[in-house]
C-alpha cells in the first residue's frame, strides 16, 4: 500500500490537509488579494461582519479590514510556525544523534543540559527570552524554537539507541566507516518518520506559541498576527465579539488540521502502528 | 474622516446626555457617612507625596497632604491651609496668612514654622521641579505662627500659582527636620493635614484612608473611609465598577473603547472636569539631533501626516482636542491665532521630497501605558508610511521607556507632560535649551536649542505686565509652531467615571488630586 493511500485512510488526516491547504492558499494569496497593507485604518471602527459590503469579516477597533488582518496573519502564523520548528530540529536533532550514539559521559552532558530547558515551563521561559531580545519576527522565532526543541534531541536519542546496535549499524561500523557518515548516512534516515510526525505537531504548537506571546503584547509591533488581533480585541469582547471570535477561529482550524495531519502521517508512516489501532 | 464623525458624535452625544441628567435629582444638602472605594492604576511606588511624584502617588495623597492653596477650575487660587494672602504691587513680595487651627495627624499643631521647612528645606531638597520654582524666591521667613512671607528676587507672576499639593506639598518639621529624608520611617505611614489619613495598605491589594476626625474645616469630610483598590487588569476594573465593588475610576483606570459603555450605564456619571491645572498634553518626542528628525521640514512633514482628528474621534472617543502649537488651549497665555497643522498627506509628501528623504528608516517608541497608547503607536505608524516613511515600531515596558528617552535613544517617541497651569511652570521646561541634560525622560529631551526662544522664555518669566507677557508668549509660540521641535498630538481629556449618588467629588481644577474632602455620598432609601 503506497504512503498516500495509506494517508488517506484516516479520514481526519484528509480533512486536515484540505483546511491546511485553504490556509496556505490564503497565506499565498494575502498579498493579491490585499495588496494594502493591514494596519492601513480603512472604514469606520466596529463594523460588523458584512455591516458594508467589501468588509465581508468587519472591521477592527481601528476601522482596519479584519479579512486582510486573517490573511495577512496567515502567512505570519504559518511562517513563524515552520521556521521555528526548523530550527528546532536544527537543534535538537544533532543534538539527540550525538547522544544517542555515543552514550557515557557525552549522553549524559547532553540530556542534562537537554532536561535543563525541559523543567523550565515552556511558555515562560518564551515570554522572558522575547522580553529580553525585545520583540521581533527574529526574536520570537529564536524563543519558540529554544523552548521547543527538547522533545525532539529526546526523540532522535532513543530512535539512536534502539537503532545503533542493529545488524546493519554493526556492519556498517565494521567496513570502517567514520561515525559521521554512520550517523548520517546510516541511522539518522531510520528515525526520520517520527520526527517528521512530531515535527508536523510542533508547527502547531509553534503557532499557539506565536499567538500567545502576540496576545500579550509580545508579538512584532510591525506584523500582523492572529494573536495580535485577538489581544487588540480582548478588552471589546462584549461590544465587538467576532473580532476575537474570527481570528480564534482561524488559530483553532489551523491548529487542528495539523495535529489530524500529524496523525495521519503517524499512519502513513508507521502502517504496523496503525493496523494495531 | 466623514465616516468616523457619526459614530464619535454618537458617542459624544451620548456621554454629554448622561453628564447632564445626572445632577438633576441631586439632593443640595452634604450627607455624612459612606465609603469611596476607587480604582488606582497602576499602583503608586509610595505614598510620601514630597519625595514621590507619580501620577498615582499624587491622586492618593492628595487626601493626606496639603498645601496653601487650591486652584478652580479658571485656575484662580482658593483658599486651602492660607485662609487669606496677599500680593505686593511690585509683585515681589507674597503674604500668606495660615488657618490658625491646624493640626497635622499626629495632634501638633501646624504652624508657619512648617510652611518654611517644607519650603526652604525639604522640597528645595527633594523635588527638581519645585526647587527651579523656588529658584525665584530670596527669601521665606515667618514673623508670627499664623504668617509666612515669601519674597523673590525678581517679579514671577506664575508664582501664585505654584501652592498646588502636588508642587508645594507641607511636610511635619517635627517629624522630618534633621532627618534623613528619604530612610524615615514616616514616610510608611505618611503624616499630613489633609481631611483623611493614612490607615494601612495591602501591597497589591488596596490603600485605606480614613477620616480626619480633627480636620479644621468643620463637618468634612463627609466620607467615613477611602478605598483605592488596586486591580491591574483593566477588564476587572471595568467589572468592578459594573457590579458595584468600585464607585469612581478615575482617568486612566477604564479604556477608552470602554468608556462609553461605562458612562451609559444606570447611575452612571461621567464629568471631564478637573484637568485644568495639569492640562496633560501628549507628544510626539522628535530626535533634533541626528537621523532624518534633526530635519525642519521632516519634523513639518510629521506634523502633517498626522491624522490627529482620527486619533481624537477613534482612540480617544472623540474627547481631548487637537492642540494649534506648543501650549494648550485652555491656558491664558495660549495663542488663539495660531492654526493647526491641518491633516495634509501630500504636502508632508512635498517636504520629504524638497528635503530628499531617502527611506532612512525612523524608530518610533510608544508609550507603553496601556492598550490606547500602543493603539495610537499603531496609527501613527500608518500615518508616517502612507507618506512614505519607513518605520519600525520598538515595544519596551516602563523601565525601557524611561531609559531610552533619557538617554537619548530614540528617533520619535510619545510621551504626555503636565503644563502646571503657566508656561514658566510646565512649558518651558521642553524647549530651553538650559534644560538638555541626560538623566531625565522630562525635561528638554529632544535636544532643541534656540536662543531666541530661550530669551522670550526667560524674560515672559518675570515679565510683570500682563500685555507684554503676552506678547512675549505669542512670538515663542509662532516660533515653536513654524520650527516643529516636537509634534503636539493631543490635548487629553482626562474623564472620571462615578456613580451619580457620589457629589461634589470633583470640586476645582486639580480634580481627585486634590482629595476628597467636599465629596459625600448620597445614600439611597430615606428608612434608615
């Protein structure tokens, strides 16, 4: 059975990648279909959705367009989300290899400093790390992915060492190969599959994250995200509902679909897994 | 901004109707008894108004302290702990006569032995602002218990008007003389003769003050208790005063998006008296130094990509006013000729052009007190990018602001300052080029030198004729106003929301600062 039928199989992961598909489209189209920029005040404050037509979405405390706010913060959300999570791996997965494989004393070093980050509660020590740099694209994306990338050097260890004494690693190691190209080459291919799963789950976390810290007013004063738009919205909850409401919503199904196509991709990629279910 | 002018004139048309009906059913004649219970945001650093000077620190102990006078709403001294004074003709010599029967609340007796410590030696110690006013003074003397004496080196009319409890606040001699002043311990349980005293504080929690039972003014206070509740997030504020826990929020304690809603309330009432005196007045900081800011025609350009009758009707909701210059136009002294830089797009774009601005981009630093102020920071940002400059907005909490400004460190940045009723008192202070030092986020921090300026300020100072004060101001206005060392983008409003059984809260133009003493509660049900 190929990987993709396998994938479409689970009937959650699907619907999870039609509705990842639509946002990336937004996130593509933000700047055809909202050339303006979105902080650009364009009508009266507080229209509700559809109140005048072209405002299909309302407007903002400001009279800001609230649609090119969702698609603007599209492409923010999805952009720190993935970056975030590739330098998570850029961290943790070397980090988990070298000590995976080598064990003693390195292993130990490594899964010090590694539960050193671990009990240090995560958003936390992403709200001090953004304080400190001061809020930028750059500083958040370094915050989230230095509170992120522990699970991931545990996960690439323990694949490492259940994978490093097996016949082929032995061979390998036998013919003279260097312990680079063995850790590379031979044993890091093997443990791709549930990296990728959990790589899949810590864009969704990153997004949350993101939206967390721009909900208090730790996002990029300059960029346009959904957390931003729910912070602004916060304190007229009780005049203006949606204003919070719609950008929630978009954090929810975003989030959503990729945690059903991380569990699909757990399937796709783990068919003995998933036949046991 | 035609479309935003018919939801604002709602909003307006709405808060005036309920400020009007309010008073309407008032009973005329003062209750004793009840409890004020009062948001104070954020909470102050200590109570000893003498040696702390924030904004809340000044609204609480303002009940505690006092000084020789009060001022109405038209800023014309009333009578506080000096029953009477009078003027010299030659404008040199100032005559307080005290109230004879004064207590501090500790039971000594408040003499004008007081006055002169508090004066000569404690403030002129302790607070910038009130020592370079006393820098006009030669000498204080007291000739009996009940008089002082001030007499000055050369004619200051504003003088008269620097006796307000946050300038001039009276300090027990026999309390702080020979002390440290800063390592008393008094100053944890601050000691003054005001119509309530200290009673205790829970840090992070609330502020008690109960009544002055010896207070010389016979009958008031008619408030048993005040409670100054501390509740920093602004939604639990509002919460607060909706289901009745708090009475009265002062400015600042309730968001502008939420004023509306809590002004229309049953029983609700809002005044947007009691500002005179301070007139807070925002601004954009403009770096004169360096970067494109140390331009003329930049600094213009900003002054007319502002769209401050925007922020006005939408940030503000429609309260505050657009100001014409550099002084705000409730003061004597403003300059009624003056026009304001209109909202003008492409003449800002023009200037940019003639002066070859080349996208250099420009910081801009908001005022990070709260959800209005980072709104505003926002909208400015468009503002300047829609003519064509590049900006990049920084955040910082407090700490960082204040560090920043005082260092210099900025291209633009908002703040809001006190013009203290007289340009001598709160106006010069931003534009004298005496006045650039590092170290402060308050005084000249844009770096704007002009020595003509410097001249018309210092001699409007001691200028005794009125006709030739004026004209004195009105040049240094034309000048500021054609030179832009700064952008003037707000005269605020400062409303305070209260429950219509509270009266007389609000009684001159230094408002909740000047405590609580004619303000009494009407209770409701006449079966008691």
């Amino acid at each position: 059975m190929s990987f993709f039928k396998r994938f479409a199989q689970n009937r959650g992961a699907l619907g999870g990648l039609v509705i990842l598909g639509l946002v990336v489209l937004l996130a593509l189209l933000a700047p055809f279909l909202y050339p303006d920029s979105p902080w650009r005040m364009v009508q009266r404050p507080f229209l509700a959705p559809g109140e005048v037509s072209g405002f299909w979405l309302g407007t903002d405390v400001m009279g800001r367009d609230v649609a090119a706010g969702l698609a603007h913060g599209a492409w923010v959300s999805l952009l720190i989300g993935l970056i975030s999570t590739v330098v998570a791996l850029a961290i943790g997965v070397p980090l988990g290899a070298l000590a995976g494989y080598f064990g003693g004393k390195i292993d130990d070093a490594l899964m010090r400093f590694t539960e050193f980050f671990q009990t240090i509660p995560n958003f936390a020590l992403a709200i001090v790390l953004v304080a400190i740099m001061e809020p930028s694209t750059v500083s958040i994306v370094l915050a989230i992915a230095i509170v992120s990338w522990p699970p991931v050097a545990r996960l690439v260890r323990g694949e490492f060492l259940s994978i490093k004494h097996r016949e082929y690693v032995e061979a390998a190691r036998l013919v003279g190969q260097t312990h680079r190209d063995i850790i590379i080459k031979q044993i890091l291919p093997n443990t791709l599959s549930p990296v990728i799963v959990l790589a899949s789950l810590m864009v969704a976390t990153a997004i949350l994250l993101e939206s967390s810290l721009s909900f208090l007013g730790l996002g990029d004063p300059d960029t346009m995200s959904w957390g931003y738009m729910i912070g602004a919205a916060r304190t007229v909850m009780r005049q203006a509902w949606w204003l919070s409401v719609i950008p929630g919503v978009a954090i929810l199904l975003t989030v959503l679909a990729l945690n059903l196509v991380g569990e699909g991709l757990d399937d796709a990629l783990n068919p003995q897994l998933a036949r046991q279910r | 901004m035609t479309l935003l002018s018919s939801v604002t004139g709602r909003l307006t048309a709405a808060a005036l109707l309920v400020t009007l009906a309010a008073p309407a059913s008032a009973q005329e004649t003062p209750q004793a008894g009840g409890v004020a219970n009062v948001a104070i945001q954020p909470e102050p650093p200590g109570l000893m108004l003498p040696l702390v000077q924030n904004a809340p620190t000044q609204r609480v102990a303002g009940n505690i302290f006092e000084s020789l006078l009060r001022y109405d709403t038209d800023l014309e001294p009333m009578p506080q702990l000096a029953e009477s004074w009078e003027i010299s003709d030659d404008g040199l010599t100032y005559t307080f006569h005290l109230h004879p029967d004064v207590k501090w609340h500790d039971g000594e007796a408040f003499t004008s032995a007081d006055v002169v410590f508090s004066a000569d030696v404690f403030l002129r110690e302790t607070n910038p602002r009130t020592r370079a006013i006393l820098d006009h003074v030669k000498s204080i003397e007291a000739p009996d218990d009940n008089t002082v004496v001030f007499t000055l080196k050369q004619p200051f009319p504003a003088f008269i008007q620097a006796f307000e409890v946050g300038t001039l606040p009276m300090v027990p001699k026999h309390i702080y003389e020979g002390t440290d002043f800063y390592n008393n311990p008094a100053n944890n349980h601050p000691i003054g003769t005001g119509p309530f005293e200290f009673a205790k504080w829970d840090r992070g929690s609330v502020i008690e003050l109960g009544k002055n039972p010896d207070y010389y003014e016979a009958g008031k206070p008619y408030l048993d208790k005040i409670y100054w509740h501390v509740i920093p997030d602004a939604a639990s504020r509002a919460a607060a005063y909706e289901n009745g826990t708090l009475n009265i929020m002062p400015a600042g304690s309730v968001e502008n998006f939420d004023i509306p809603r809590l002004a229309e309330m049953e029983g609700s009432c809002m005044t947007e008296s009691g500002n005179e005196y301070f007139n807070p007045f925002a601004m954009l900081w403009l770096n004169n130094r360096e970067g494109p800011t140390a331009d003329k025609r930049f600094r213009q350009a900003v002054m007319y990509a502002l769209d401050r009758e925007f922020a006005r009707n939408v940030l503000w909701n429609g309260l505050g006013k657009v100001p014409s210059g550099p002084f705000n136009s409730t003061l004597a002294s403003h300059d009624d000729d003056l026009e304001p830089y209109p909202y003008d797009p492409d003449k800002a774009e023009e200037l940019l052009d003639e002066m070859g601005y080349d996208g250099e981009p420009v910081r801009l630093l908001p005022l990070p007190y709260g959800e209005t102020w980072t709104r505003w920071g926002e909208a400015v940002r468009q503002n300047l990018e829609d003519v064509g400059i590049n900006v990049e907005t920084e955040s910082s909490d407090v700490a960082g602001w204040n560090q920043k400004i005082s260092d210099w460190d900025y291209d633009i940045a908002f703040t809001y300052l006190f013009q203290y009723g007289d340009p001598s008192l709160g106006i010069a202070r931003t534009y004298i080029s005496s006045n650039i030092a590092k170290g402060s986020p308050w005084n000249n921090v844009e770096g704007y030198a002009n020595p003509k300026v410097d001249e018309l300020f210092a001699n409007a100072a001691v200028e005794n004729d009125p006709e030739k004060r004026q004209a004195m101001y009105d040049e240094v206005q034309q000048i500021l106003h054609d030179d832009v060392p700064l952008a003037w983008i707000m005269e605020l409003a400062q409303p305070t929301i209260y429950r219509c059984n509270v009266h007389d809260l609000i009684t001159t133009g230094i408002g909740l600062n000047d405590g609580f003493k004619n303000a009494w509660i009407e209770q409701s049900g006449s079966n008691d």
